[in-house]
C-alpha cells in the first residue's frame, strides 16, 4: 500500500474479509495509526457496510479480562459494532466457508430496554436500561495473521467481530448476581474451560457502562433495542469443522454452536 489513509484502511480490512485472506498488522506500514485514527477507521468501515445494506443491531467490547490482554498483547478493552449480517440464528452453524480462522468465546449479552447514553455512566445506571440478560456465543475472526495485532490495529478491523448468537431466553435483570454468574464451557462433551461475570471488568454492567462513555466521546450512544456483547468470559476456542461447543450458565441457560 503506497499511502495509508482511512479510506485505504478500510479497503483493505473488507478486501481481506470478503477473500477471506488475513495480512499484516496495518501499524506496521502506519505507525501514525493512533486510536482515535483506528476508531475512524472502524466506523468509517461500518459506514460502507450500512451503506450496503447492513443495519447496525448492537455494540461488543473486546479484550475486557486482564489474561485476554495479556494474552493478545493489548492493555486496554475496546468497542466493536455488531450488525444484522453478524447474527447467527440460534441453532445455526459457524459458517466456515465464510470466514478465515474463527475462535468462539462464551459471552453475557444485555438486550437494551432503554437508551444509554454517556459521559458519566456508571454500572448500577447502565444495568437500569437493561430489558434483559442472556447467554450469548461470540464468533471472532481477526483479518490480521495468527491474531496478531495492536491496539490500533484490532479497533480498526471492528474488534475481530465476526459473528454472534444470543440465547432466544431472556432473563429479567433484577435480582441476578452478574459478577457471581458461573458458566462452563465444552466442547463435544467434555470440559474446556470455566468462568464467572466478574471475568468481565469486575461485572458485566461496568462493561456496559464503559461501552456507554467510549461512544459518548464520539458523540454516540447505545440505543434500545440493541444487543450488547460485554466480553469474552473464557478464551476463546478454535471454530474447528466438526465441532459441537457448549456453555452452560448458572441462571441463562445454556447455548450450543456447531461448526459447518
Ligand atoms: O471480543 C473480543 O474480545 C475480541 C476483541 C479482539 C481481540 C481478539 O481478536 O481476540
Ligand atoms: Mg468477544
């Protein structure tokens, strides 16, 4: 690429998704990508997508447990949009011919009954817009090789977000205990992994407030009726062909996902 620009960023983000072709980190041929810059870029990038047809149909946040950013080497959580074409009905497979090298993450998702708007949200305001909490699977696939990126990197390519299913039950907020709530991953059976809500920045709702005041400062909000998706509870798992992945939650129920 002779010059970087938004515009470049984003073609090469959809070139690579559409070819299912990942590449290098951008940051490297544009060290100048700061995050202000990489989140132009991801809403430059959802701009091109809605004018194609796609609605905007919630928000994720990324990288919200200390071991995920240790692990992927970013130190910070971060926001993504989720769209209609992201939405996996429940019961339907990981479309494999899709994407690139998708990994499965086992997530609390709030469905909005009211719309958040920031500066100044804090858990307990963002938890009183919730209409209802659920079980949820995200699907990620990073368009950068092996996953490997910065910060202004992973922003730029909508925080790895790929696909998403959330459960059809929906549990009234009142009364749960989100940091407390206990869930189990498998995969074909047998035990993988195990987590609680406090995985989540110490409590789901300080995910949702903190999505809440990130879009404040772009002078956005989170709308009623959304999705959220607060974070990978455990690592993620391979999408591999053949694989049934399971996780079992306290009170949300359980969510299954096939891979195809
Ligand atoms: O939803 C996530 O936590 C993913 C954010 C981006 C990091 C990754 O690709 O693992
Ligand atoms: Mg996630």
């Amino acid at each position: 690429m002779a010059e970087w620009t938004i515009d470049t960023a984003v073609d090469e983000l959809l070139r690579r998704e559409r070819e299912r072709q990942d590449g290098g980190r951008i940051t490297d041929q544009w060290p100048a990508l700061d995050l202000g810059t990489a989140y132009r870029v991801q809403d430059a990038l959802l701009a091109r997508k809605v004018d194609a047809g796609e609605r905007v149909v919630g928000v994720k946040l990324g990288l919200t447990s200390r071991a995920k950013q240790r692990r992927m080497g970013v130190d910070s959580p971060l926001t993504g949009w989720l769209t209609d074409a992201m939405v996996l009905p429940e019961g339907a497979p990981v479309p494999l011919a899709e994407t690139i090298h998708p990994r499965v993450e086992p997530e609390i998702a709030f469905t909005m009954g009211e719309r958040l708007a920031g500066p100044d949200v804090t858990p307990e305001r963002a938890l009183a817009a919730v209409a209802s909490v659920h079980a949820g699977f995200e699907v990620i696939d990073s368009r950068y090789r092996d996953f490997s990126f910065a910060l202004g990197d992973v922003v730029a390519d909508n925080a790895s977000s790929c696909r998403f299913v959330v459960s059809s039950t929906a549990v009234p907020p009142h009364g749960l205990d989100l940091a407390a709530e206990g869930c189990r991953l498998g995969i074909d059976g047998d035990p993988v992994d195990q987590a609680t809500g406090t995985a989540v920045l110490g409590h789901p709702a300080a995910a949702l407030a903190l999505a809440a005041n990130d879009l404040a400062r772009r002078g956005l909000a989170i709308e009623a009726g959304w999705t959220v998706l607060t974070g990978g509870l455990t690592d993620a798992v391979l999408a591999e062909p053949g694989r049934t992945i399971t996780v079992d939650f306290d009170t949300l129920g359980s969510l299954s996902l096939t891979t195809a």
